[in-house]
C-alpha cells in the first residue's frame, strides 16, 4: 500500500541529522563560477538520455568557448552522449553555475577535438534518438536541429556538408552501436588510427575551472579600471589590495569577487580562487611552452598571489594593459569568445596535439 506521507509533519531531529549530513557540501554549493543566462532556463539535466538537456547545451557552449579562448584552437561545437551528462535534476530558476554544479554533472574526464565531415553530422545525431539510452547525442546552443532531426546549422552557420567541422567530444564519441553513422565513419572509412588515445585529451574539469577564472580575473581587472583607459595603474591595483602588501592574495581575491562581481563565495573553498591567482602564468605557459601533452600544461601553478606586474600584458612595453579577450557569460548567444576565428579552414589533426594547437594570439572584443 502507498502512502502519502506528506501528510505528516517532518521529524525535527531527522531533518538536523539531513542538515549535518549535507553540511559538507555547503562550500561547493556556495562557489560560484559564473551567471548561467536566462536564455538556458528552465535548467534541467533531467532525461539526458532521452530528450534535448537544456545543461548539456549550457555546458557544451562553455566548453566550446573554454576550447577557444583557453587553447586557443579551432571548435565548432561541442557533442556529446547524454550518459555523460550526469546531474538528473531540474534547477530553480536562480540556479547559477557553482562548484557543486560541475563537479556533479560532469566526471572529470577528457574532452577531445576531432574532424568530422558534415555530411556525417548531418545524419550521425538523429539516429542515437529512435529509443532513450546511454549514446543519446546532446549538443551545444549553436547547433540547430530541423523538424526532422537532421543538423541544419553549425557554429549558428547553415550546415556545409562538404565543409569539416572541429567537434569537442568524449571518448565514446567514436561508439558505432549507439550512434553507427559516426562510429562507422572513424572506424572504417575514415581509419582506427584517427580515433584519438585515451589520455591524450583536455580535462574537462581543469579546463572549465581554467575558464571561469579567466573571466573572473578579467572582471576583477575591469573593476580596477576606474578610469576606464584599459590600464590599471599601481594606485588602482591597491583598491584590492586591502592589506596593502603589494599583492592580491586569496582572501582578497575572495572578498572582490563577492564585493564587485556578485558571486558567492565559502569560508572554507579555495580551489576556484587559486584558480583566479593562478590566470596569469597559466596563460602565459599556455602561449610559449612548446610542451606535447595538455596535461602538463595544467600543472598546478605555485602562484597564491598576484602582484602588480603580474597582470596580464599585449606586450611588454605596457604591463598593465587590459587584455578584452574575456566570455561575457550573460550573453552566450552573441559568441565573445576570444579566437573565435580560430576555426573554419584551418588546420587541425583529428584528435590535435597541444604543441600544434596553441596559438598565440589576443582577440579584442570590445
């Protein structure tokens, strides 16, 4: 027999012992990343095997201008099965990107570029539809589908079935029972040889944290500007310097992320502000070291502070230069991503190695 049991008053003591439980989960729940703009609301992850996620969307445009702006290669959408998508919930309308959000949707595996003619993604996702499952093919907000479930649009560009598209993906990308057209393409015509290694990706994780924190360190510059002339200068840099050592360290960081730029920050979470102090000699090993494998590049940066010559720089000749290569995450749709040029004809291996990929460019989208 079924009972509702709504009917009856909640037992105070089992509702604390629920609290303590999910205590330790309060400094992911309240670190906050990003805006996610209204345009992917209502938020749901809820049957991602079997119908269009409105997250799975959300997170594939990020990680597609995560490819663009932090690797500075080319990326025309990212795609991937629905079983990756992991989060099942629907979102209250308030939901923003948090630390808690990432960690639960997205396992922290690596996510790869191939080439993939357009022709075969013109048919390759609607036949991983006919029934729900594990291979049910989920893509980003500029991927258009037309009533028939054909792709008729790319990178928000009418689809090119003669053109070749840089497609961001996972592992099982490649997996013909599920999604034949596409598996067949790699695994027959197009040779096992081009289907990339495993652990010669980009982590997920570490590239969205790498992401995020770009834009924030870039927002925190921004703030700085009081003048507006795209410099900070050494008494603009001592607004967020409270302590007034010469340096923003983690507390600091905290605090103006909270005070100028509305995001929740914990008492006892730290690893998203690192990634914040760490902006800017990751970026600058990303543009000059000639390292094969991604993963070294992500190596963990001894920084845990920033000083005024740190910022950074279009040139040496000005340090302090403001660099507008940053993702408004409020307007997704109108694609500010820095490189997003970086695409189209140019040249790319199928599953591209870092040494090859990185360019060393600035795009100004101001």
């Amino acid at each position: 027999r079924m009972v509702d049991v709504r009917q009856y008053e909640p037992d105070p003591t089992i509702q604390q012992l629920e609290r303590e439980a999910y205590r330790v989960l309060d400094p992911l729940k309240e670190t906050q990343l990003g805006v996610i703009p209204a345009v992917f609301h209502p938020l749901s992850s809820r049957g991602s095997r079997s119908e269009h996620s409105s997250m799975a969307s959300y997170l594939g445009s990020v990680l597609r201008a995560a490819t663009r702006h932090i690797l500075n290669i080319p990326c025309d959408a990212f795609i991937v099965k629905g079983g990756n998508i992991r989060g099942g919930k629907l979102y209250p309308r308030d939901q923003q990107m948090t630390l808690e959000v990432l960690l639960s949707e997205l396992s922290d595996t690596d996510m790869y570029v191939v080439e993939v003619p357009g022709s075969i993604l013109r048919v390759g996702l609607r036949e991983t539809w006919h029934q729900p499952g594990t291979g049910w093919f989920q893509y980003d907000d500029q991927v258009e589908i037309d009533d028939d479930g054909y792709v008729v649009a790319v990178d928000g560009q009418p689809l090119d079935v003669n053109r070749t598209y840089h497609i961001a993906t996972l592992l099982d990308f490649f997996r013909a029972r599920d999604g034949p057209t596409i598996g067949n393409y790699f695994k027959k015509k197009h040779h096992p040889d081009k289907i990339p290694k495993h652990g010669g990706g980009y982590p997920m994780h570490d590239l969205l944290l790498e992401h995020f924190a770009s834009n924030k360190y870039h927002g925190l510059i921004r703030a700085c500007d009081e003048d507006h002339d795209g410099h900070v200068s050494e008494k603009e840099f001592a607004l967020l310097d409270l302590n007034g050592d010469g340096h923003w360290d983690k507390e600091e960081v905290k605090m103006a992320l909270s005070r100028h730029l509305g995001l929740k920050t914990h008492v006892d979470e730290d690893r998203f502000v690192e990634y914040v102090l760490q902006v800017p000699s990751r970026r600058r090993r990303h543009m000059k070291d000639n390292i094969p494998n991604y993963h070294h590049l992500l190596l963990p940066s001894s920084a845990d502070k920033i000083a005024f010559s740190d910022l950074l720089r279009r040139d040496d000749d000005h340090p302090t230069v403001i660099e507008n290569e940053v993702v408004v995450e409020t307007n997704m749709l109108n694609e500010e991503e820095a490189g997003s040029e970086a695409k189209g004809d140019e040249a790319a291996s199928c599953a591209q190695p870092i040494v090859n990929a990185v360019e060393t460019h600035t795009t100004d989208t101001s």
